[in-house]
C-alpha cells in the first residue's frame, strides 16, 4: 500500500494522511507475530493501520499495545477507535492523559479553544472514550514486553507536561512524538533533513524541552522515529540544530514580550523569518511557496504557544 515504508528492525511508518502525506506517521513495530502501535493519528487513520496490518500480514487481535506519545489529537485522537478494533490492545499513556482518554470531552473543548469547533470536529470527527481498564499508565523507566522485545518509556516533558517517549531497545531507538521535533521528509535535501522544535500551546516548556533532547542525546540512539516524519538518523546533529532553534524561539517571544494585543502576530511574523533563514542554512530546494503552505499550521501553533508561554511566565 501507498504509505508504508520499513525501516528494519521490525519498525514500518504507516502515514496518517492526516492533512495530507507524509505529515504525520503511525508507527508499527513487530515482534514474532506480535505488534505495538506508535501514535494513532485521527479517527479516519484506523483504515491505513488495518491494511498497514493485513499487509505484513498481521491481524487485529496481533496488536498488544497501543502507545501515545502525548494526548495532542493529531497523536491520540484515533485511540478510542483504534482500541475498539484491536480487541487484545492495552493504551498507554502518560498518567497525565490516562483520564482524557478515559472521558474525553475535556480534551476536544481544549482542542476546539485552539483551532475552532467547526475545524476541530472535521479534523478529529467524535472521540470515543477508553475503557479505563485497558489503560497503562507510561510512568518513567516502566518496560513494556512485546514479544519479548523490550521497549522503555521516559518521561520528555518540553513539548507537554504529557509526554514521554519509547526507547526501543532492538533497534536502539526512540519513537519521539513532538519532543525531538518535526522533520518533514519534503524537505530533505539530498537525503540529509532539517528539523524544527514544536513550542505548540498550551504547555511548552523550553528548559525541559532541551533536558529531554539531552536525556535522548545520552543514549546515543541510532535512529529517531518522529511522527512528523518518521526516520531521521545523524542524531547529534539534529540535536543541535534543535537546541539552537529552541533558544531562537525564546529569543523572538522575549523579544516581543510587551507587545500587548499585536504580541501573538508579531511573534509569528519572526518565526517565518526564523523559517526563510533556516531554508537558507539547509539549502531547501523546495520552493518558498512549497514549504510556506506546508509549514503553515506549524509556525501558527508555534506562535500561539510562545504567545500562551509568556503569558504563564508573567503569571509566575
């Protein structure tokens, strides 16, 4: 099928076609039969798993795990129904999110505050709630057996208070969600990719962001797997290019800070000039109009995170 790439290792990326391709990835991991699941995408992206499954010849019942990074809906807004129809699954998640997938409507009104109601019910349609004793709370240094294949959890706040990563100890990698960024493949210049920190509302942090790369950093994995978008090795570099893009991110915020009602637009209108001059440094070959339509969303939420960050740093 279009849209499922392996990588090795038993580790495939099923795109979402959240938005469009190769946006945002669900990640399959098989083990002798069995399989867990990285991030589901929305509602719509169950179809793509179930023949993600039958193609590598996997059924439904073969799934042990469902494991959510953090409970933002283009991460988790498919777990209710990807759990409906994967009869022998457990979810983890971190124990901050574990009671929104138990009881979403909380979760979608926060979600509706940030992209509308009207957007939000065509991106993410009904959440259907998680039977709570099929839920695994993602605590830090928990180790989760599929197959005998050992994946480990760390807690990475940065991005959200709710997030943890999943440390694959077969292939030496980390299925990092939003904390080690986004690295859209239509960006890649000669196989070499960029990356971009993600400081999306409401609770970007960038002291913890950075502790979590670094914690990352220390096990000097082979391979990231982000669900924006998949693989990227050439770990240290990326890593470094976060750092540096997170402290410009603070700088623009800061540099703005006092701007009363224009601060949010302001911010924005530097992240874009953040954005030319990274398509500068990493030679992108896409045309600006290309990687504008595609980074759009992004630099919006970026921008409405520094926005949010400053407000409940004023508030401290």
């Amino acid at each position: 099928m279009q849209g499922l790439k392996g990588f090795g290792h038993g580790i495939y990326a099923v795109d979402s076609a959240y938005t469009g391709p190769d946006v945002a990835a669900i990640h399959l991991i098989e083990q002798d039969g069995r399989a867990a699941l990285v991030d589901t995408g929305n509602n719509d992206a169950l179809v793509h798993v179930e023949q993600a499954l039958a193609e590598t010849g996997l059924s439904p019942e073969a799934v042990d795990y469902v494991l959510l990074t953090h409970i933002h809906l283009d991460h988790a807004g498919g777990a209710g129904a990807f759990m409906a129809a994967f009869p022998n699954a457990k979810l983890v998640v971190h124990s901050r999110g574990a009671r929104h997938m138990a009881e979403p409507s909380k979760l979608f009104a926060g979600v509706s505050a940030v992209y509308g109601a009207e957007r939000a019910k065509e991106l993410y349609g009904e959440l259907i709630p998680v039977a709570p004793e099929r839920i695994i709370e993602a605590t830090e240094g928990l180790e989760l057996n599929l197959a005998g294949r050992v994946i480990r959890v760390l807690d990475t706040p940065g991005h959200a208070r709710h997030h943890v990563c999943y440390f694959d100890t077969v292939s030496r990698s980390f299925f990092t969600g939003d904390t080690f960024g986004l690295s859209y493949r239509a960006l890649d210049v000669n196989g070499r990719p960029s990356i971009f920190p993600t400081t999306t509302p409401v609770q970007f942090e960038p002291e913890a962001m950075h502790a979590s790369i670094a914690r990352m950093e220390a096990e000097q994995p082979a391979a990231m797997y982000l669900t924006h978008y998949a693989q990227v090795t050439d770990v240290p570099r990326l890593a470094a290019d976060l750092h540096r893009l997170i402290d410009a991110h603070v700088a623009i915020a800061e540099r703005h800070a006092n701007a009363g009602a224009e601060r949010k637009a302001l911010i924005e209108a530097d992240v874009w000039a953040l954005v030319g001059e990274e398509a500068q440094r990493q030679g992108w070959t896409l045309p600006e109009a290309d990687w504008r339509k595609l980074l759009a969303l992004d630099v919006e939420l970026n921008a409405q995170g520094l926005d949010v960050w400053l407000g409940a740093r004023a508030k401290d």
